[in-house]
C-alpha cells in the first residue's frame, strides 16, 4: 500500500521530470549563442524562438536528424552543430543530382550550401539526400526527428505533398518526431489554392495530410503565434519579414521601390502553427 508521503514524492518527482522536459537543454542553448550563427539569422530568434520550439518538440542528444529543405540554413546553424555535440547524426535534403533536367542554378545552389556546412569540426559531418519529384525515397526507419519548417505551401505548389507525405512517415523510425512549423491559414480556409497563393496553409489541413500517411498528432504549440497577422497582404506571407517581397511572388517583375514597409514590417514574421506528430511505435 502506498502511503501519503510515498504518493506525494512521486508526484513531486513528476512534476520535476516534466519541468526539466519543458526546459531547453544546455547543449541547445550552447549552439543558439554560437558565434558561427550569422547576425541575420540571429536576429530572428525573437520571432523563431528556437529553444522553445525545439523543446517543444522533443529533440534529444544522439538523434538522427533530417531537416526537410533548408533554405538558408537557419535551422541548419543550430541542428548540426547540436547533433554533433551529441552524439547525433544530421542529414538534409538538397537538389536532386540524379535529376538529368535539374537546373544549373539549382546544383550550384546546392554546391554553395554543402560548401557552408563542410567545417566538420564546427557542424560535424552534414549529409545531403537528392529530394526532388523524381528522386529516390528517403531511406526507410532512418531518423528520430524529421523537421519540415514553412515547406507545405511549397509542396503544394510543385505538386509533392503525396509523394513527400509517405516518405516522411516511412522514413521515421517507430516512435519518432515528425516535427511542423508552418505559415498559419485560418481553419475555414480550404481552398488549396489559396494555400499555394498565399503560402498560409490551415493547420486542420496539414494535420489531415499527416494523419492520411499513419502519423499522429502528438500536441501543438503556440509558440510561434503571431496574433498581428491578418494573413491581408498584398504578396502573401512573401510580402512580411524577412522575405518582403514588393510584387507578386515568383512574377519576375522588379522589385517596386515605392512600396511601403512600414505596416507589414509592423506585424513581424508570420503567425505559424507549431505541430508534433509521432510515427507509432
């Protein structure tokens, strides 16, 4: 029979187990300072909040990482010079290689990003997988922590979610993290393409998509919420920090030096779901 006593300090340890999992671990907060980290992307942190965001979402020492298209690598910065300093593994994904009509800028793209992250003593080493409409799968039951960061909309428009969704869920081991930040639609938005226009998707929609391929919703957080964005902008999310866009996206028109900053810059980067899904065990 447990007494009084015996049940509070079990409770008491709970709370204590739950409060230091809720809490960014050194290691996280070590590479969030790390002088490597550009001013720009440093800059952003306030409207990021990576510590959070990461905790929230589980990330752990010794995982095997893979970040779903990584842009600028602002994310990049802080996962592999965290995987290396744990144990961890981290891999990305760049233009696909094997692609015979992959566009010259694209493999220079890529080339100038491996380029940045070969320091292996500061990122460990960073391993790149071809990701395109016709590359091959990503490697079955291979990672503990999958990162898709504002990539949706961009699935959406190239006609990939149904070929990326199942690759993600396959690619996960039993148990592991698939984690979603993403450009926030209202719920009564349901048009997809309004979603590829404005580059807000809903999050009822991305938790469908997610749930379609064997995936579940293990929490979500508000840590990215952005209560100022109306998602009312002339160019989209585009037209917000840091992309600040003067024309429609992808129009090709030159940049229109008149436009008016002001009210947009006002409002900050985006209001952003922040999801959790799990692949089970």
């Amino acid at each position: 029979m447990r007494t009084p006593i015996l049940l509070a300090g079990l409770a008491l340890a709970a709370m204590l187990n739950t409060a230091q999992a809720n809490e960014p671990d050194a290691v996280l907060l070590e590479v969030i300072a790390g002088d490597w980290r550009s001013e720009a992307n440093r800059a952003r942190d306030g409207d990021r909040r990576p510590a959070e965001a990461l905790t929230f979402w589980g990330l752990a020492p010794g995982m095997s990482i893979l970040e779903l298209q990584p842009g600028g690598g602002w994310w990049t910065e802080i996962l592999a010079p965290y995987a290396a300093r744990t144990g961890g593994q981290y891999h990305t994904t760049g233009a696909d290689l094997d692609n015979p009509d992959l566009p010259e800028r694209l493999r220079a793209s890529r080339a100038r990003f491996e380029e940045r992250f070969s320091d292996r003593e500061r990122y460990g080493k960073v391993t790149v997988l071809n990701f395109g409409a016709t590359s091959e799968p990503l490697p079955e039951s291979s990672f503990d922590f999958i990162l898709s960061a504002r990539a949706v909309h961009g699935w959406l428009r190239f006609d990939l979610l149904d070929k990326v969704m199942p690759e993600i869920a396959a690619a996960l081991k039993p148990g592991g993290i698939f984690a979603i930040e993403q450009h926030r639609a209202p719920d009564d938005w349901d048009d997809v393409q309004q979603f590829i226009d404005t580059g807000y998707v809903s999050e009822a929609f991305v938790i469908a998509a997610a749930e379609a391929v064997g995936l579940e919703l293990v929490e979500r957080s508000e840590v990215n919420a952005n209560p100022r964005d109306t998602r009312d902008h002339p160019f989209g999310v585009w037209t917000l920090p840091p992309v600040r866009i003067t024309v429609p996206y992808g129009s090709g028109a030159p940049a229109n030096p008149d436009f008016d900053h002001a009210p947009f810059d006002a409002i900050g980067e985006s209001d952003r779901m922040t999801l959790r899904f799990r692949r089970p065990e």
